[in-house]
C-alpha cells in the first residue's frame, strides 16, 4: 500500500503521539507509533499503558 500525506500534517499528528510515548521505558513497543491505513485515512496510536492517543 502507498500513502501519500502532506508532511506538516504528518508532524504535527506525530509531535501529539510522541507527548505520550516516554523515551526510556522497560517495555520496547510502547516507544513506537503504530500507523495504520484504511479507507482514505491514516490512524497513529501510541499508548504509555494509562494513556492512549489516536490521531487521524
């Protein structure tokens, strides 16, 4: 699949996941951000275990 998304809106969706993913944790996955694509739309989840945000 290709996605094609102008960049400012890529960081800016970006900058509000990395608010809740923490730099130095035990649990490797939870410093990542998960992309998922369907329908037109690009999803970025990214969780701390307490918080979870979803940015479309």
């Amino acid at each position: 699949m290709k996605v094609t998304i102008e960049r400012a809106h890529l960081l800016k969706s970006l900058g509000h996941a990395q608010s809740v993913v923490e730099r130095r944790n035990t649990i490797p996955i939870l410093s990542n951000v998960k992309l998922q694509a369907e329908d037109r739309e690009l999803r970025l989840t990214a969780t701390d275990m307490d918080l979870e945000i979803v940015d479309r």
